[in-house]
C-alpha cells in the first residue's frame, strides 16, 4: 500500500509530463480527464453552434429543454442513444460497423500529445506534430470507408469528395506546419522541434508567437493553415462531403442512432485538435497574451485572475437571464435551475481565484481560451460563409494555397538565414 | 501485422483486402516505435496508412466490387510463388538461429528524444552526413516520377 502511495506521489513533485515521467497512474488519470473534458466541450460545442448560429439568424434557437435550452444537448445524446440502429440490407456489415470506430479513434488519439500546459500533456513526444498530422489523416480512412460501405450513391459521393479534399489541402497544411518547424530552429545551436511543447517553448525563448514572426510571413502560414484547417474536418464553407443540399448528408446519410452520434464526436473533437495544433504552433499555447509589453509581476498577478474572472462572468450572465425569466409559475423550475447553474459556475470562479489553483490553471486557461476562439470562428464561418464549388475548392487549395506555402516555405528559411547578418549589418550602418 | 497480411491475400473482396493492408502498415510503424525510430514510424503513418492508401481505396471503390469477387484469385506462378516464399522462409530462420555470429553484437540504441535529430544529422551534417547525395537520388527518382505522369496524362503540353 505503501509503495503505491509512493509512486502515485512521487510525480506531483517531478516536474514533466506523465508520459516523460513513466507514470502509469497519472497517465491514466490525465488521459480519463482530456476525455471526458473532449466530451464536455463537444456537448457544450452542439449546444453553443445551434444558439450562436440561431442568434445570427435572428432566430431563438433550443428554448424548450432546461433554460435557454441548457439540456438540448443531453436530450439530443439519450435520442440518439435510443434510436434504431439500422444497417442497410445491401451494404457491407463490417466495414460499415469499423468505420465510425476509426474516425472515432483517430480524432481521439491526437489528443495524446496536445500540450494544454509545460506540464498539462499526456505525453510529449519527439514527433509530436508529425504525430498529430499523421493520426489525423487516418481520418479520412474512416469517412471513405463509411461512404464505401454504406453502398450508395450519395455517401459514395460524399465520400470521394472528401478523400479528394482532405488529401490535397494535407499538403498545404504539411507546408504551413514546416514553415513553422524551420522558425523553432532559430536559436543559438540551430536544433528545430517537432515536439508539441517544444515548439511553445521556441516561442517563449524567442519572444514572440510565431504569427508575428518575421511579419507577414507567419500571419500567411497562419493563414493557410486556418484555411486548410476548415477543409481538413470537412466544415463550412468546405463542407461539400456533407453538402446537405445535393448529397442529403454525404457520407454518413445512410448511418443513424449511435454511429451516427460516433461521427458527430469524431468532427467535433478533430475541429477541436486542428484548433490545438494551430494553437500551438502559431499562437504561443499556453502562454498568456502580452508576454513582453505586459510584463512584470504586477501584470502576471492580474493576468491570472482571468480563469476566475471568466467563470464569474459566465455567473453573472446566468443570473442576468435568471432576472429576465418570465415571472409565470411554470417557468418556476426553469428560473432555479439556471440560477443553481450561474451559482455552480460563480463558485468554479472563486476557487480558480485561490492561489495554488491560480498557478496551476492559468496556462490550461490561456491555451482552451485560444482553442475557443477558434471554435466561435468555425460557427462564424458556417453563419456567414457560403459553400464553394468543387472545382472552386480544388483550385484554392492547389493552384494558391500550395504555391503559396511553397513560396513561403522558402522566403521563411531565407529571413531566418539572412537575420543575424542583416541586424549585424544595420548595428553597423547605424 | 501477420494477420493483416494474411487477411491482404485471403480475402475476395478487394476492400477488405486494402483495409486489413492498413492494419498490416500501422502495425509495422509499431515495429518501428518499438526499434526506437518514432520519425519513421510516423512518417510511415502518414505516407502509406494516410496518404497511398486512401488513393488505394480510392480506385478500388471506382472498380465493380461485383465482378472482381468472381473473378479466379490464383494465377498460373504458383509455384514460383512457393519457391520465392520458401527460399525468404529459410533465410529468415537462418538469421534467427545463426543471427548472433552473423551480426555485430549488441545492437545500437538511440535516444528516443533524439531520434529526429539524428537523422537530420545523418542526412545534412557537414561532419557525420553520409547519406546526402543518395537522399538527393532519391528525389531525383520522385521527380521523375512525377514528370512521367504528367506527360502520360497530358497529350499535348
């Protein structure tokens, strides 16, 4: 018993990941935390996309279940959950029932190596964005397979449009990646980084995110890469494996109940994962924003009260809508339960305030913040956007985005070459 | 990764076959972790399991599923097959069994952290870099490649 107490104790004072450490235990724990937290903010994700894109059509959205339809969500999974499983009589029952598994399982996998802080990771491996971009392809297994196997026209479709697009806009994508992995190798032993906390670390040595580094060359393989990342999980304006108005619903029209639901975890997840990568590559993961013009204690002090003042706003938002419920009796249940959910959060934010969990949550704060932002812009995108045509699609990805990154590629490692001689020279002039 | 191998050449369905050839790839970038090579294996992720063989997939699913089921499996090289097989056979025991005078011994481990590194030394190092111009004869083999489907493809450029 006591060896186990031990070993469980003997990480919390080592000060890497799990999975650097060797210890089975916590890597147990963390992996069950990033699952059920991926399953939170999918739920949370499905609830947010139908309110915010139902706002933007000047429409109420889910109001029914629980307050501001809070319960949609988990109505929706018990649905699913009770619905029919129907497996067409001509399609290929194996291939049809292994195909939401390895969506599943690839959009999952990824996870293993997003550093949500210096120590907040599963594991940190030293192919670590070679590893997310690998795993992630396999995805496109799954959905060409689903298509295949589903045997019918319209998934058929769906499903070579998809492999079609995900495997050009991977090459565009691989080039924005590697503009990025030459700027890691800008320091005084010239060594780049594939590891995912490597790379944030490149970024904290180097003093600034790589967007802004050698302005505009990393805003353009930003660029890209948030272009390609929206064609790579299939989402609007290049949701056209999905394209529910000429193909019903791609590839998965002919699944229903729970592969179904298995589908609608795997893209929110993936969204989720390429959001992480972009992150951490461009945006600094986990570090908080202004690390240099902001500096100082005062300014580290008040940039970790953020967590806390998050949650407190989330509160008080609650209990504002609490305030403008309708006073009619049968909203009596309604009114409570949203006023429990704002004290729930309100009480998330004053602990986040207590100082050892202040330290500790700050930089999984900043980096789910960052990732956030990118999920509000995927709703933006499919609010606003309209959807492109294939030839249209085909043509952005290989006739501007990969000569682009090409042309980036090459200017990137070119400024990274001639910095130091050209600041030499300018001390000189000067 | 042997029963996905297996699965690749039993199997009558040409779908089946290419899915359990996935599992045979991923299976041997296992093989490659476990050697201590982790930029191989992923790179044979992303290369055989994510990119060739959706373009695999990709053409077999344009093919009738129907007719190729009923066409005859096995040709006439049967038995230059099992000659071929036999004599791999006996070379993989042989270097099981005799493997410990045959080899140098003790075998060379690399860190794992380094493992990227390594290979760029490898590769571009002034110093260690042996492998430079092949790596470069290799691309040269792409491009030839590349050009040669573009010229088959286009009738007149």
């Amino acid at each position: 018993m006591r060896w186990l107490i031990d070993y469980i104790q003997s990480y919390l004072s080592s000060n890497q990941t799990p999975g650097a450490a060797g210890n089975w235990f916590w890597a147990t724990v963390y992996v069950l935390l990033v699952f059920v937290g991926l399953s939170i903010a999918v739920i949370a994700m499905n609830w947010l996309e139908r309110k915010i894109l139902a706002h933007m059509q000047v429409r109420l959205g889910p109001m029914r279940v629980g307050p501001h339809g809070l319960l949609q969500p988990i109505a929706d999974a018990l649905k699913l959950l009770l619905k029919e499983d129907i497996i067409p009589a001509e399609a290929d029952k194996v291939v049809f029932w292994v195909a939401p598994f390895i969506v599943v399982l690839a959009a999952f996998t990824v996870f293993v190596v997003v550093p949500f802080g210096p120590t907040h990771a599963i594991t940190d491996m030293n192919i670590g964005i070679l590893f997310m971009l690998g795993v992630s392809s396999l995805s496109v297994l799954g959905i060409v397979t689903a298509g295949w196997a589903s045997n019918s026209h319209y998934p058929l479709i769906g499903a070579l449009r998809s492999s079609a697009q995900m495997v050009s806009y991977e090459v565009a994508m691989g080039l924005a990646v590697v503009s990025v992995i030459v700027m890691t190798s800008l320091n005084a032993e010239g060594t780049g980084t594939l590891s995912m906390i490597g790379i944030v670390q490149a970024q904290q040595a180097q003093h600034t995110w790589f967007v802004f580094k050698f302005f505009p060359l990393g805003l353009i393989g930003f660029f890209i890469f948030a272009v390609a990342m929206v064609a790579e999980t299939n989402r609007a304006p290049f949701d056209l494996p999905e394209a529910e108005s000429e193909l019903t619903a791609g590839f998965h029209t002919e699944y229903s109940g729970f592969r179904w639901s298995l589908f609608f975890l795997a893209e929110y997840s993936a969204m989720i994962a390429v959001s992480s990568i972009a992150v951490t590559l461009w945006l600094g993961g986990w570090l908080r924003p202004f690390p240099n013009a902001l500096s100082g204690p005062t300014w580290d002090l008040v940039f970790s009260l953020f967590p806390g003042l998050a949650f407190l706003f989330l509160g008080a938002m609650c209990f504002y809508n609490t305030a403008r419920m309708p006073k009619h009796p049968l909203f009596k249940i309604q009114t409570i339960g949203l006023g429990t959910f704002g004290a729930v959060l309100a009480m998330i934010g004053l602990v986040l305030f207590v100082p050892p969990v202040r330290e500790r949550v700050g930089d999984i704060f900043w980096f789910s913040a960052k990732v956030a932002a990118f999920m509000y812009l995927y709703i933006w995108y499919r609010g606003t956007f309209p959807r492109y045509r294939f030839d249209q699609l085909m043509k952005v990805g290989w006739k501007i985005l990969l000569p682009t990154g090409l042309v980036l590629l090459i200017l990137t490692a070119g400024a990274g070459f001639l910095e130091d001689p050209v600041k030499e020279w300018l001390k000189h002039v000067l | 990764m042997i029963v996905g191998g297996i699965v690749v050449i039993t199997s009558k369905n040409a779908v089946h076959s290419a899915m359990a050839l996935i599992s045979a790839l991923l299976a041997q970038s296992g093989i490659y972790l476990m050697l201590y090579a982790p930029f191989v294996a992923g790179v044979q992720i992303i290369l055989y399991a994510g990119g060739i063989m959706v373009l695999f997939l990709f053409v077999i699913m344009l093919i009738s599923i129907e007719r190729t089921a009923k066409e005859r499996q096995f040709n006439k090289q049967w038995l230059v097959g099992i000659a071929a097989a036999a004599a791999l056979g006996g070379l993989f025991i042989a270097v099981y069994t005799k493997g410990k005078s045959l080899f140098p011994e003790g075998r060379v481990t690399y860190g794992e952290g380094q493992n990227i590194q390594d290979v760029a030394a490898l590769l571009y190092d002034q110093h260690q870099g042996m492998y430079m111009f092949s790596f470069e004869i290799a691309s040269l083999l792409l491009l030839v490649a590349i050009i040669g489907a573009v010229v088959m493809a286009k009738k007149r450029i």
